[in-house]
C-alpha cells in the first residue's frame, strides 16, 4: 500500500499578526531550521518520503523554499485549499490530488519533542484504521477533546466550552490506515458552526462505524504554534536540549551551552542555552542573556536580549535598554535607548524609541 505524508500549512496565523501578514507559521525559523522543514525531516526519518503540502494563504513561498523536495530527499507535491474550510477537508483535498493509501497527516504548526517514531510504529502494530496523539493541556477549550472510556476514544468533542472531566486534548497529527475509508467519513459530514469540516467529526466517524481507532498519550512535550507565547515556548524547550557548536568567531566571551554558526562574530557576551545563525554579528557592549535565538545575517549593537527571537536580516541598536519576550521579523531595524522593552513586530518594521 502507498504511504504519503500531509502537511497542512494553508492557515492564515491571525493570532500571530504581524508576524504572519509574509511570514506563514510553519516558516518561522528556529535555530536555522523552519518547522516545516523539521516536519519533513522527522517524515522521512521513519521512511514516509512521498508528501503532500496543503498550502494556502503565501503558499508560493512554501513552493519557494521546498520546490519539489528533492533537496531533503523527498518527493513533495502541493495541494491548494483556497478557503479555510477546516483540517478534514485539507485531507481531503490531499486526497483529491493523489494521495491515496496510508496517511500521516501533521500539522504544520505542531511540533513534539520525542519525535514521530514511536507513534508511527503504535499505528502500525496496533493494525488500526485511525490513530491520534493526544496530551494533557492546561486550556482545552483551545482543542479537539477525547472522551476515553476503558481505554477506548467512545466521543471527540471540538473546542468546548465545558471540557470533559480529565479530558485529554488531540495534538496535530492523525493517522488513517486507507485514504478511501477518509473520502467515505467525509462524504458524510457538514461544516460546523464556525464552516469548517471539523477532524474530530471526521474521525468520530470511524468510531461510530465500528472502526478500530487508537490513540497514544505523549510522554513528551508538545507545542502547537498559536501564539507569539507559543513561539517562544518552543523556542525554550529546543534550546533546552541544544548541544554546544561553535564554528564562528569569538572575540567576545560565551558561557554554556551555545551554538555560534559560521560566519558569525560575537564581540560581546553570550549566556547559554543561545542559537546565533550565520553571519550575524554581536556588538562588543551587547549581553545576550538566556534562551535567544538570533537567526542568519542579524546586527546587534549594545544593549542585552532575553527569552527572544530575532529573525533574519533585523538590526538592532540598543543602547543601554533591555529585549526580553520578544518576537523581531525578518528585516526589521529596532533603536532603543534604555528601559526594558517587549516587542512583537512582523517584516520590515522600524522601532524607534526618542
């Protein structure tokens, strides 16, 4: 049987606006690397290289940075789904392109931190027709919720308002033994009070038509990219587990657990867990403090950053003020003169404090 990778990346990002006005979710970089190309990666390493992106709002610029996947390895062609009418009908319209057999459907804005593996290898043993990850989450309204009962999913309830007691949230990636069962559940179902065909309606299908339908609790983190908050979030729990590299120059000081990449220059002071990308340049009065993240080509003089995200081409000129929580977009110039500052600014934006 075929084996095909989803990703679904047609969303438009409201709630990281400005970020995502030219820069969709999935192509924010961290630490070098887009999430979509880390999705891919993740694909691939369990063997699934033949993959389908549902693109949408910018989705030329996917088209630009992947092409044809050739480049990682894999083989990548692109669906459209030009109005948000909800993740069962981006399969489906994964589906309509040619993506047949079994599907690993994945968010493009979901990341976990054990990996695919394990979850893939389930599906595959357990022999089911659908299977989901789920976790705990602190606000399930915010998600599809599960309803178990003697270990079985018997009810997927979307976003409630009233989550079940000890609900468990469904995470972004699902798993469909036969793309022909997925066409049959979806022929049936409507869109939902807000015009999406909803997954959890997709799959409650399978339930009630007697399917055998599995699920896996994961025992890691997971983060689900909705929020600037959320970016960061990730952000921290990928610099935790960074490994020091340093192939830049240093002519400043670094402490702990840094990654410096070539063609950088750090004439100032950089504090671990810390990504600097290529070619970016650390002035010789800036601190960068604790989990930061300062992508390719970046300019920084003066000042100290914390808890931050600056992404490629920015240039920052501090002064004597502090960037904590912050999100800085491609190409942007930032002057500050002192005080301690939290900004979230999309691409080519100009900050300037008197």
């Amino acid at each position: 049987m075929n084996i095909n990778g989803i990703i679904l990346v047609a969303g438009e990002g409201t709630r990281l606006r400005p970020l995502t006005y030219t820069l969709p979710k999935p192509l924010i970089p961290i630490m070098g690397n887009p999430l979509v190309t880390r999705i891919i990666e993740g694909l691939m390493s369990n063997g699934i290289n033949n993959i389908y992106v549902v693109v949408g709002h910018l989705g030329f610029l996917f088209r630009q940075l992947l092409g044809d996947g050739s480049s990682l390895g894999v083989s990548i062609r692109y669906s459209e789904q030009r109005e948000r009418l909800g993740i069962a009908h981006a399969i489906h319209r994964a589906i309509e392109d040619g993506a047949d057999g079994e599907l690993i459907v994945h968010l493009g804005d979901n990341y976990f931190g054990e990996g695919l593996g394990r979850f893939i290898r389930e599906f595959r043993e357990g022999d089911y027709d659908v299977y989901v990850v789920l976790t705990r989450h602190k606000d399930p309204t915010r998600f599809g919720n599960a309803i178990i009962q003697d270990g079985r999913i018997v009810k997927l309830i979307e976003k409630p308002r009233e989550p079940p007691p000890n609900s468990l949230v469904m995470t972004g990636i699902y798993m469909f033994r036969d793309s022909k069962d997925v066409e049959r559940a979806f022929s049936t179902i409507k869109p939902s009070a807000r015009g999406e065909y909803e997954i959890t309606d997709l799959i409650q299908w399978f339930i009630d038509n007697g399917k055998k339908v599995g699920y896996s609790v994961t025992n890691s983190w997971w983060k689900d990219m909705g929020t600037p908050q959320d970016i960061l979030d990730l952000l921290y729990l990928m610099l935790d587990e960074v490994k020091p590299r340093i192939e830049g120059e240093v002519r400043g000081e670094v402490n702990g657990r840094v990654v410096i990449e070539r063609g950088a220059v750090v004439e100032g002071r950089v504090h671990g867990p810390a990504y600097i990308g290529r070619g970016s340049v650390i002035g010789k009065d800036t601190v960068i403090e604790h989990y930061v993240d300062i992508e390719s080509g970046v300019v920084i003089n003066g000042g100290s950053l914390s808890r931050s995200l600056v992404l490629s081409e920015a240039s920052l000129d501090l002064g004597r003020a502090r960037l904590v929580d912050s999100i800085i977009g491609p190409k942007s110039v930032v002057k500050l003169s002192s005080g301690v500052v939290r900004l979230v600014i999309g691409e080519g934006n100009t900050i300037e404090s008197a």
